[in-house]
C-alpha cells in the first residue's frame, strides 16, 4: 500500500509536467512576428526659439504627449489606419522598422511604431550633425583655411615662417590655393621664404579616420587641410607656391622626418596648434554652400568637416567625437530628450557605433523647424523629391513628388529616411523611418515613399 501511494504521486507529478510543457509549446507556435499596429511614444519638440550660443543651454518646456487614436471620420482617423495596414507587411517578419510622425502644426504625434528603439540612423546621421552644427555656429559662420606668416619680409625674402592654418574646409580648390599663393607675393612681396612652411592641423583629433568606421570604407584621410575634399594640401599648395615663383627651403621635405598624422617632412605644427604670425590670406566659404552638398548629394566628407566645426566651438583644439558628442547631448536634453539613450560618434552616419531613433530625429527635426535660423540653413539644403540630390528619383507621378523635402540614408542592412512633407490637410509633418535588418535597399526604399505618399494623399 505504501508503495502504491509512491506510485500514485510519482504518476501525478509526470501528469502535470506534461501538461505544463504542452501548454508552453502551444504557445509558443502561436506567437507570429508582427509589428504593433500603433504604440505609445513619448516626444519632445521645443518650440520656442534658441538663444545665441553664448548663452547657457537650459532645458526647455518638455512637450510630451502619447500617440492616440484620433476620432472615426476625421483625416487622422484615416491615416492611421492606412499606415496600420502599411506596417504590417511581410517585410517585418524579418526585419526591423522604427517609424513616427509628429504634425508640427497641431503639436501632437500622429503615428508611431517602436519610435524609441535604438537603430543605426545611415546618412539620416547628417541631420543630426547639421542641426547640432546650426545650433552652436553664430548665423555670420563661414568655414575659412588661414594663412600667416611670422617674420619680417626683407628684399623680397620672409626672414621668418610661412604659416597655413586649417578649418577643416573641404571646399579649397588648387586654383584658390594658386591665388593665395599669388596675392601673398604681390601684397607682401615675398619672393622666396627663408624659415619654414608649417601647417596647422590641430582643429581636429590627430585620427585619420572616423571613429567606428569600417577597414574597406573608401573614404578619408580626414584632416584640417583639405583641397577638394581630399587630402592633398601639402602636395598642392607646393604646386602653386612653385607656380607663382616663391622659393622655400622645404618644398620638397625630408623623408626621414615625421609630421603629425604620420606625413612625411618637418613643416607640421605641433598639436598644441600655437604658430602666431599675422594673417595676410584667407580662403572663406559660405556653409550654406556646404551644407548644399552635403545633404542633397549626401557627401561622407562634406560632412565630417561640419561635425568638427561643432568640435571647435568647444575652444579645445584637437577637439573630436567626444566633443561633438557632448554638445549633442546637451542639444538634446535641451529639448526634453535622455541623451544616454543614443550614441554619437561620427558626422556622417559611416560609423557602426552610431545610434539613433526615430523620435530622437523627428524631435531634433521639430526643434529645427521653429528655431528660424536654423530652418532657412537646413530646408533648403534637403533633397526634394522628384527633384534633385538623393531623392530625385523617387516618389515621381504621386503627390509626394515636390512635397517631401528628407534626408536619404543607406549603408548595408540600413535604409532610412527622415524631413518634412506637407499634408493634404495642409498640415506640416515631421517624420524618420528607419528600416533595419533589410536585405535590399529597394524593400526599404519602397516602404518609405508608400509611406510618404499615403500622407501626401
């Protein structure tokens, strides 16, 4: 009987886990992927408009609110429903969407899917570069490469140092290097130089590269001297030097010598950028001008150099991603949002240690938008659809064409796409859409501009 007893329970027992496992395993085959129709995200779009740089950053009025459903009949009423069928493609199965939509006009987000989530922006990383840049450049900056020289000219010979000072300005050209070179003779004479042609490189971190970016990404070296994006400088300022007859005794520099960022020869500033001289040239560019091509052709370089113009604000010279990152942080604290949630780490989007999200976009977006100054730099600077720059093959014959004015973004596994359209109701609407995980662009690409045209429409 005692026996029996143990037998019994033994049998319970084996009865029960049994049933606990089928339970679990029904469970399991009956969860599908699927991305949530509509989910709460909170958003904070600042609105009133930024103070000169000089000023503390202060934090502003946050404005957080919850997406809801709008009421049946109405037009936002439709558009969520029309992006709920959207997002549930079978392209979610497999692959990761970060969406959200935020009418500037109501101040009230209208659509969000894992608005929050952290995602590698690609190139929508240039928004954030520009509008952290246009917060903390004054509205009169222009990128500018310096020449001075430190000595007295006497009969036509500069008894002292030729000096070049680099502002990251990719912009510089082999004809302005050749005027340069001619109007510092003219004006001061200078027929041959008696010291040291020296070059000022320590804008930026002594790094040739970005930080995170891949061994096989085709571009770089980055410096502080630049002539047509590359990294040239010496090489064509030697040229024009020769072109218009000035002799220096290092034009063509020893081999044996080390400059800063491993270049050959003993005319390389010392990191501590100290070199003085009074300033007799000076090569100056609009940002606008920049800006242009950095965003509608998507230039990697173009826009690395503004990401250290944000660095330089700091005062700090040889300043870097960490500089850069920190005034972003304080950007987007300012406009209600936690900084440690995403990750800053170059100007371009090339790196893989870039982390963003949709919200953090839409609302530096947002804040762009009612920050005047900042608005009249930016949107003309962003593709339109059917148009020009990155866009201009897209959203053709719909009613998205001319209308949505965004940012492009595309490195492998990542498409995105981020800016303004405005709607049928005649409403402004910021929007970021982040695509991750796809194995072709043209999937992401695809679902962007249905997207975009169902909140034209």
């Amino acid at each position: 009987m005692k026996y029996t007893k143990y037998l019994l329970l033994l049998l319970l027992l084996a009865s029960c886990a049994t049933k606990r496992t089928i339970r679990h395993h029904t469970y399991q085959a009956d969860v599908r992927p699927a991305v949530p129709a509509v989910v709460q995200a909170p958003v904070a779009v600042a609105e009133e408009e930024e103070p000169e740089a000089e000023e503390p950053v202060v934090s502003a009025r946050p404005l957080v609110s919850q997406v809801r459903r709008a009421a049946e009949g109405t037009w936002q009423y439709e558009k969520q429903q029309a992006l709920d069928l959207l997002c549930q493609a079978p392209l979610f199965e497999t692959t990761q969407l970060g969406l959200y939509v935020y009418d500037l006009t109501d101040s009230e987000p209208l659509y969000a899917v894992n608005a929050a989530h952290r995602m590698r922006p690609a190139s929508c990383q240039k928004l954030v570069t520009a509008i952290t840049a246009l917060h903390y450049l004054k509205s009169d900056f222009r990128l500018h490469t310096d020449f001075r020289i430190k000595g007295k000219v006497v009969n036509g010979v500069l008894q002292g140092d030729l000096i070049v000072v680099g502002g990251m300005d990719p912009m510089v050209t082999a004809d302005e290097l050749f005027q340069a070179a001619a109007t510092i003779k003219q004006q001061q004479g200078i027929g041959s130089i008696a010291g040291n042609i020296i070059y000022d490189r320590s804008m930026r971190e002594d790094a040739p590269y970005g930080w995170g970016w891949c061994w096989d990404d085709d571009y770089g070296p980055l410096s502080a001297l630049l002539v047509d994006g590359k990294d040239q400088f010496e090489q064509k300022w030697t040229e024009a030097l020769e072109k218009v007859g000035i002799k220096a005794p290092n034009l063509n520099p020893s081999p044996k010598e080390e400059g800063r960022n491993g270049r050959k020869g003993s005319n390389s500033l010392s990191p501590r950028g100290e070199a003085g001289g009074a300033l007799v040239y000076s090569i100056r560019h609009d940002l606008d001008l920049l800006l242009e091509k950095m965003m509608k052709e998507s230039n990697n370089i173009y826009a690395e150099c503004l990401f250290y113009q944000t660095a330089a604000t700091t005062g700090k010279k040889g300043g870097g991603h960490k500089e850069v990152a920190a005034r972003t942080e304080e950007l987007l604290q300012r406009i209600g949002l936690q900084p440690d949630r995403y990750k800053i780490a170059d100007g371009s989007g090339l790196s893989l240690y870039n982390y963003a999200s949709a919200e953090m976009l839409v609302a530096l977006l947002g804040y762009a938008w009612r920050t005047e100054r900042i608005r009249e730099h930016l949107l003309p600077s962003l593709p339109i659809a059917g148009y020009d720059g990155t866009l201009k093959n897209r959203m053709i014959g719909t009613t998205a064409e001319g209308n949505v004015k965004a940012k492009t973004g595309t490195v492998t596994g990542i498409s995105s796409l981020a800016g303004y359209l405005t709607a049928a109701n005649g409403h402004i609407l910021a929007f970021a859409i982040i695509n991750q995980g796809v194995s072709s662009m043209a999937l992401g690409r695809a679902f962007q501009d249905k997207i975009c045209q169902e909140l034209c429409r």
